[in-house]
C-alpha cells in the first residue's frame, strides 16, 4: 500500500478527470461507495457538488472519508470510552 498519492481517473457529469489519492484513502473511499451502493463516479460528483472553491477535489474526498468514518464510529455501541 502507498502513501504516497496516486493518480486516479473518474468521469464527473460525463467528464474525465483525476485525483491524486493515498491508498488508504482511495479504498475506504471505494468502500463508502460499496457501502452506499452508489457508483464510485457518482458519489465523487456528489462531493464534488458540494465541496465549493476553497477545496481540491481530492481534498474534499479525503475529508469526506475522515467524517463519514468519524460518523461510523460515533453510531457504533460501545465507541466511547470504558
């Protein structure tokens, strides 16, 4: 697994694009999809949407992944502490 940031082709509103992702990331950003049952290109577009200026997409996507997760944890029991 890299960690360095890899170069990854998606298609937004019917247009090639890239981002340029960890490994890490890149799969849990593909789980979140699975999980979704949502089209990996299509849950990108919807980041993407609302992501506004001020971020890249690739940032977006990251952040995305940090809470999505962050929000898994929370819901799980027994997440807090002991």
């Amino acid at each position: 697994m890299s960690a360095r940031p890899v170069k990854r082709s998606l298609t937004l509103k019917g247009h090639r694009t890239s981002v340029s992702l960890e490994d890490p990331f890149w799969l849990a950003f593909r789980q979140i999809a699975e999980e979704k049952n949502t089209a990996i290109n299509v849950l990108a577009a919807e980041i993407d949407e609302a992501r506004g200026f001020e971020a890249g997409l690739a940032s977006a996507i990251r952040i995305f992944v940090l809470e999505y997760l962050q929000a898994k944890c929370a819901s799980e029991p027994n997440s807090g502490t002991d």
